[in-house]
C-alpha cells in the first residue's frame, strides 16, 4: 500500500548501503551486475505510476547511489505483469544514456513465463502455443532493452 516516493526512499537506502558493502568487500565493481527492484508503488497503492515516473525515479535512485564503474543493472520484475515489467524497463532505457551509465535490462523470469505457461497449459498439442508465447515475451523484452518496445505485442 506504500508509494512510489516511499519505494524510492526505502531503495536507496538498500542500494547505497550495498553499493558500500560491495566497495568495503574489496570487490571488482567492473565484473558484477546489480539485481535490483524497480521503483514502484505497492501493488494496492490506490495512486498508480506511469512508466516514464517508474523508470525517472528508478534510474534517480541508481544514480545515487550505484558507481558507475558496474556494468549493468538486470531487473527483476517484482510481482508486475510481463506488460508492465517490459514497458518499464523499455522507458528505463529510453532515458538519455548520459544518465544511466550501466546497461539496463531484465533478468526476470516469471515476467517472461506467465503467458507462456498460460498458452502451452501442460498439454502436449499446445506446445508449440506455449513457444511462440515465449518468441512474443522475449523479443518485447529485447526491445524494451533497446528503448524500442512499443507495448502489446512486441511489435515496434
């Protein structure tokens, strides 16, 4: 029921206290990737969040406090629909690259899988259903990687 501030808030604590761990363990920052949340309101917030105040307050979080010297950031998707996980990511990366040292992208897999699992639904005459479903998540995910997703259907 929190908010997207409260998210962000609470985010950057977490990410800057890990960010100090990761420098105080002495670790190669250029050979890791962080796996973090995205910056957004609980799932029974009564104010929504469009993807562009999604991916601003997310990306305002990692700059904070992730040093730029780490490569990438793969996502998780944190309980949101594929959709909603694909076009946030893809407003992410749409963000003037300036901004956002690292290489965004997703490392989800229940974000991927649900319509997958919903078209092949264990029924060996509909596996071939259930592949085309995972063609369809990943290319909008490749996009989204991009900056390139438009939403529905993976198409540009």
């Amino acid at each position: 029921s929190h908010d997207i501030n409260v998210c962000a808030e609470a985010s950057e604590r977490v990410f800057a206290a890990c960010a100090k761990a990761l420098i105080d363990q002495k670790l190669i920052l250029e050979g890791l990737l962080l796996k973090p949340n995205m910056i957004t309101p609980g799932s029974d917030c009564p104010t929504k969040s469009n993807p562009e105040e999604i991916a601003w307050l997310t990306v305002r979080t990692l700059r904070r406090t992730l040093p730029a010297a780490v490569p990438g950031v793969t996502f998780l998707s944190g309980g949101q629909s594929e959709e909603d996980a694909s076009v946030n990511l893809n407003a992410m990366n749409k963000i003037d690259a300036s901004l956002r040292p690292w290489s965004l992208t997703f490392s989800y897999g229940r974000a991927l899988q649900s319509s997958c699992l919903k078209a092949w639904s264990g029924k060996p005459e509909n596996v071939k259903a259930g592949q085309d479903a995972l063609i369809e998540r990943c290319k909008a995910n490749s996009l989204a990687n991009l900056g390139q997703y438009m939403g529905g259907r993976g198409e540009t």
